[in-house]
C-alpha cells in the first residue's frame, strides 16, 4: 500500500500539489481578537493579509490538537502507512501534538520535524510525495527526508520591522532606529529548527540580492535541484527573482507560494523567502 503523506497548513503548498497527490493538511488556528479561524479551512491568505493591515494587534496562532492529527492519521492509514511532516519544533508545538496522537495510535505511522517552515516544510513534503509515488516504503521515505532536511538551506528577508516589533521580538526603540535606517533583516533557518538573524542590510533592493547571492553560495548541484520561494504580498518582486533564478543558476524546478497566516502574522507584508 502507498506511503500517505500528512502535514499541516504552515507548510504554505500551492494547492495544486495538494491536490495532485491528495496531501492531508490539518490546520493551525489563527486568533483576531475573539474570533478563531482554522488555517485554509476558515480563513483564506486573502481575507487574512486583508484583516492583518486592519487590526493594529497581531493575532495569535495556535497548534493543531493531537486529537486533529488523531483524526487525519485514521484517514492516513485506511490506504496505507502514514507519514506526517510538521512545523519546526523550534518553533511551534505542532511536531509535539502530532506525537502525542502518533501514541494513541498503534498503527504504521511515522513523524517528522521539519526543523523549517513554510515552503521549507513544503518542499520536504512534495519529495515524500514523489517518493510514495516511486513506491518507496516508509522507512525508506523518512530516512531519505531527514537526510534531505539536514542538507536544507532556508533565508528570508523581511520587508517591514512592525510585526516583529508588535510580537516583541524587537523593542520599539530598535525597530524606530531600524525603521529609520532602512533596516531590512537577511534571516535564516539554524540547525536546531529555530531562525537566525545572518545580516542587517540597509535596503530592499540589497536584501533581495543578498538572497540570491546566498542561494548561489550553496554550491548545489541545481540542475537538480528545486527552490521554494514563498512571499506575503509580494508576487512581481518574486517573479523578478525567479527570472534570475532560471537565467543565472538554472534549478530543476522553482516552486512558489504565497506565505500563509502561521508564518505571515509573525513576519509581515513583503517577506520573500527561498529554500532549496
């Protein structure tokens, strides 16, 4: 029986590769105020980016219960083995919840933390995917993901401190200076799951080309290689990067996504981020 694959909604997939290899995604929630939506099932990234510039608060996200994954993994394993990819532990408790119903379960199933986000929890998705397809067996997946996880390399840029400034994660003081500087973050994904600042660079038009320098600095092979880009708001930025992408290093295939509610509310308008 094929290998089913499972993830949740901060992996930020296109629709159509959900669609295409009829992925499970349970949904995270997202908080305005009193009013609770689930993740893609409640609330769409239009009607979310849109009540993100009215609110003057953040919202808050929340992690899937281990009862919805309990729920999906039933689902999973009627067609065959299960294996679920998650949020990085670094970041969420989603990799937690998804465990605890692993337990309630004595059943074939496997869990995974991504040790990423978004496009980089996507792109480790879309391989299994591909490798269920192949007919690889459980076992043979999860050790070719976690191998392909390690080898990862994630960066973003932010193009506004305000989120990041309204979740505390900068004093406002930092932020204004910033702000006034031209500030714009060059981050990264560290080994242990969690995000690294890696440069500060005075301008977007900088901080846009330092990612393709990055991505270029790798050194893979990118023949075969595929990049993720996933973005809030940014869609004619990301199709100049991805023009460049294809004209200079030439990958296997360029994936792109919009950056959903999970990440978005913590990142804001204008972030561009690149995995391969």
């Amino acid at each position: 029986m094929k290998v089913q694959i499972i993830t949740d909604s901060s992996a930020d997939l296109p629709s159509n590769f959900i669609e295409r290899y009829n992925i499970q995604v349970v949904p995270l929630a997202i908080q305005f105020g009193s009013d609770t939506y689930l993740d893609q099932v409640e609330i769409s990234n239009h009607l979310f980016y849109q009540k993100l510039h009215e609110n003057d608060q953040l919202p808050k996200t929340s992690r899937p219960s281990p009862l919805a994954f309990k729920e999906a993994f039933l689902k999973g394993v009627e067609k065959g083995p299960v294996l679920c990819i998650t949020l990085s532990s670094g970041l969420s408790g989603t990799y937690e919840s998804a465990l605890l119903a692993k337990k309630m379960l004595n059943q074939e199933i496997e869990v995974i933390d991504s040790l990423n986000a978004s496009i980089g929890t996507g792109l480790q998705v879309i391989k299994a995917c591909q490798m269920a397809e192949e007919g690889l067996t459980l076992k043979e997946i999860r050790q070719e993901i976690i191998s392909y996880r390690n080898n990862m390399k994630t960066y973003f840029t932010l193009d506004t401190l305000e989120n990041i400034i309204k979740g505390g994660r900068l004093s406002s003081w930092e932020g204004a200076i910033g702000q006034v500087l031209n500030i714009k973050p060059v981050l990264y994904n560290q080994a242990d799951g969690t995000i690294g600042t890696l440069e500060k660079v005075r301008g977007r038009k900088k901080s846009l080309r330092r990612l393709l320098e990055l991505v270029e600095a790798t050194g893979k092979d990118f023949s075969e290689c595929t990049i993720g880009i996933t973005h809030a708001r940014a869609q004619e930025e990301v199709s100049e990067l991805v023009e460049e992408l294809n004209n200079n290093l030439r990958p296997k295939e360029i994936i792109v996504s919009e950056l959903g509610p999970v990440i978005g509310t913590h990142t804001g308008f204008g972030t561009i981020l690149l995995a391969l």
